[in-house]
C-alpha cells in the first residue's frame, strides 16, 4: 500500500508568513492528491483536489504544487483563521484512499 | 444547499452492532459516488467505505471488511453504514461525504457534522 507522509506533524508561524506544508507518497501517484483543512471542532473542508486546482470558494493565498511522490500546500500569507490542522489524501488508486496524518498549524 | 447529516450514532459493546445513516439534499444524490469516512477522537482521518451510484460497486478499507456494509436509497436520497461485530478501534467519529460522479476523482466535498460511535463495555 501507498503510504502518504506530511511534514512538518506540526508548525507555529506569524501572521503574515509564507507557510509550507509536505506531503511525500511512498510511490507515485501523478497528479491524484488533494488537500483538507480542518478547524478545531469542525468538519472538513477540501482546499484543493487534483494537486493544484483550488476548490471554489477556497481563498486564493492557499495553493498547491506538485506531482509524483511530492507534493506541497502553500499559504502565501497566513492568516488567524488559518489555524487548523491540514490533511493530504491519495486517490490514486481507487477505490483505496489514504490520508497523511495531518499537520497542525498553529500562531506564533 | 448541499448538505448531508449524519445519524444513528452512540455507545454500543464490544461485538455489537449499529447502523449509521445520512440524509442527502441540495443535489443530485443519484449522480455522485458516496463515501463513510472515520476520525478516532484526537486522531487523523480514515476512509472506511465508498459506493456507486447505482450500489453495484462497493469498496472498504480492510479493517472493516466483513463487518461494516455500505449502502445506499436513492429514492430516499439516503446513504447508510451497518456496523457488526464492533470493536474498541472502531470508535469515532463517522462522516458521510460526497465524491464526485468518478471514481478516479475521488476526493470528498461536503462532509456531514459527523456521528459519533463509541464501542466500550
């Protein structure tokens, strides 16, 4: 099985910073990963599917890239209402999906 | 509104069984590929389950195969969960959500407000 790694398991950084988050997978697995960001408390929310296309309604300072094995999400200027812990997810092969084991972002 | 609410959570013991439901409105529930996905208290994210649109393909993860079925009523715009012979690790959180109209897009939005399912003696 394809396992998915992100890195950093947690972050603190200050408003206004430039943020990245990393996503590995232990094979490649082309374009199929999207992005998650879930608030304390809450549901879900998909940020960005297909590696780099941003879901409708997703702010514009969060972006992804990559393709293969490596894959990152971006948040140009982070904002206080950022603060969230974020999920990749594989789906290359479906119909087996699999999450990384999050990211918790946090405000300096 | 595309909306999807959970229910049918709660406490159950170890071997026992329960059957989660979600409720689809706001789209066309028969299009779209559906999915169960779980997050144990203060853990990450686990699919669990998905199914086609017309029920004739299901897939699971491979703790729950042979314990948990998925399916679905489209004239009832229904999604469902039956869970048996249930165990500690099963605990969590359950939430429906909606893939897309293939299965190779397979990424979920929206996701339900969750039920929680708790499995302790």
């Amino acid at each position: 099985d394809i396992q998915m790694t992100q890195s950093p398991s947690s972050l603190s950084a200050s408003v206004g910073d430039r943020v990245t988050i990393t996503c590995r997978a232990s094979q490649g697995i082309s374009n199929y990963l999207a992005w998650y960001q879930q608030k304390p408390g809450k549901v879900p929310k998909l940020l960005i599917y297909a590696a780099s296309t941003l879901q409708s309604g997703v702010p514009s300072r969060f972006s992804g890239s990559g393709s293969g094995t490596d894959f990152t999400l971006t948040i140009s200027s982070l904002q206080p209402e950022d603060v969230a812990t974020y999920y990749c997810q594989k789906y290359n092969s479906a119909p087996s999906i699999t999450f990384g084991q999050g990211t918790r972002l946090e405000i300096k | 509104e595309v909306q999807l609410v959970e229910s049918g959570g709660g406490l159950v013991q170890p071997g026992g069984s329960l059957r989660l439901s979600c409720a689809a409105s706001g789209f066309t529930f028969s299009s779209y590929w559906m999915s169960w996905v779980r997050q144990a208290p203060g853990k990450g994210l686990e699919w669990v389950a998905n199914i086609k649109q017309d029920g004739s393909e299901k897939y699971y993860v491979d703790s729950v195969k042979g314990r948990f079925t998925i399916s679905r009523d489209n004239a009832k715009n229904s999604l469902y969960l039956q869970m048996n012979s249930l165990r500690a690790e099963d605990t969590a959180v359950y939430y429906c959500a909606r893939s897309t109209k293939w299965l190779v897009m397979n990424w979920f939005d929206p996701w339900g407000q969750g039920t929680l399912v708790t499995v302790s003696s």
